[in-house]
C-alpha cells in the first residue's frame, strides 16, 4: 500500500476515518443510554438552537461540523508527530483527544458556545471516553497511512536528544570558547 506523504492530506484522511470510529461510538452510547448527547448534537448546538440539533438538517449540519473539527484535530495530530517523532503515538493521540474534550465539551460549552452547557456527569465522562477513542484512532491512522520520512523531525529537540547531538554541541561549544565564531540554539 502506497503511504500518504502530505501532512495536510493525512490529517484530513485520518481525521475522518477516526471521526467515523468516534461518531459510531458516539451514536452506540446513546443507543445503550449512556449519554444523550452526541459528538454531531454538541457540533451542530455551536451554530443552531439546541432544540433544532434532533431535526435532519440539524442533525446533518451536526456531522458535517463535526467531521470539519476532526479534520483539524488529525491535522494537528501530524504536525505534533512531525516535530516530536511518532513513538508513543497512542499516548500523544490520547492526549489530543482528551485536550480537545476538555476544549470543545468543557470549557466552550460552559461559555455557552455549544448551547449545552449543563450536562449530567455520565454525558460528561461517556463524550471523554468518546473522545479519547478519537485520539487513539487519529494516532493510529497516521501511523498506518503516513510516509515515515513525515516523522523525522528536522532538528533535534529536548524531546528526542542523542548523543550525537550532544557531541556536536560540546565541539562547536568548545570551538566556541576558543574565539571562534559564536554559536546560538
């Protein structure tokens, strides 16, 4: 299989296919009473009325929002593990999917941004859960579809240092010390 080699396309790519893991989540909680409100319902309450968010077109406006925002989401998730490197990928998506929790289904609908902004603590912890699975997938996706050569960061960062780094470092340091020219980082 041929991997995707732009950041921007393998973020659209597996924002999508990791949306379709967490709307399908999403609509299975609310079957099994988990939760009333679903990944599309918070989406769509940003731009209409809570009450119309249960009608088609507010349903649909809702997935169409929502799969926009995962989009993004997958793109952010790249460039996180074009400049940190993609090892502990679960654990970066993860922590995507739970910033983005904290974000859109925290601190914007308690501003009254998504139109629900009181909800029970079961909806709360079930959209966490939800999301997080998000952030599981997108990571995983990337990894799977993405060229490796997107991965390797260009420059060595305190996130990833090696002693090759550290060599050339203490060399040009040293040079540095002895007059020669001056080194920034």
């Amino acid at each position: 299989m041929q991997k995707i080699k732009d950041r921007i396309t393998l973020g659209i790519v597996a924002g999508i296919l990791a949306n379709v893991v967490k709307q399908g989540l999403s609509y299975l909680f609310k079957e099994l009473k988990l939760t009333n409100i679903t990944a599309p319902d918070k989406a769509s309450a940003m731009f209409i009325p809570k009450k119309k968010t249960k009608k088609l077109l507010g349903s649909t406006l809702g997935v169409v929002a929502d799969f926009c925002i995962a989009c993004k989401l997958g793109i952010l998730l790249v460039y996180i593990f074009s400049a940190t490197g993609r090892d502990n990928h679960l654990l970066k998506g993860w922590s995507l999917g739970s910033s983005a929790w904290t974000l859109i289904y925290g601190f914007l609908s308690r501003l009254g941004g998504t139109g629900f902004s009181i909800v029970r603590p079961r909806d709360s912890l079930s959209n966490f859960f939800i999301q997080a699975v998000f952030g599981l997938a997108a990571a995983e996706f990337i990894v799977r579809l993405g060229d490796e050569k997107l991965f390797k960061p260009r420059y060595r960062t305190l996130s990833n240092p090696d002693e090759t780094f550290y060599d050339s470092y203490m060399e040009k340091n040293t040079a540095n010390q002895q007059g020669e020219e001056l080194l920034t980082y």
